[in-house]
C-alpha cells in the first residue's frame, strides 16, 4: 500500500530530476522550452501520455 511518505518522496525525486537540466544546462533547457511552444496540441498530448505510460510501466516494474 503507498503511504503518504512514498508520495513525498517521490514528489521529492521528481523536484530533483525537474532541476537537473535548468541547473546543468540553462541555455539547452531554455531552447528545449521554446521548442515545445512550437509544438501543437496533439503532439504535446502524445508526448504527454507516452511519458504518463513510461512512468507506469516503471512504476509496476519497481513495485514487483
């Protein structure tokens, strides 16, 4: 059963990771973000939902 912890702790990772490219390359992150404001819709639905996907698949791969 997840407990609270494990739901901040993973809030907490994912703060981290979030951090790493603004912090290791700002130029890149910030050229990445504008590039993605050129994308549509569509295209940034289906990149959101393979990434929702990818998380799940992980997270029922960790949890075995």
């Amino acid at each position: 059963m997840l407990a609270w912890n494990d739901l901040l702790a993973a809030f907490a990772l994912y703060l981290v990771l979030e951090g790493l490219l603004p912090f290791v390359t700002p130029r890149g992150w910030r050229q990445s973000l504008l590039q993605m404001t050129r994308l549509s819709d569509g295209q940034l639905r289906v990149i959101g939902l393979a990434s929702m996907l990818a998380g799940v698949v992980l997270l029922a791969w960790v949890r075995s």
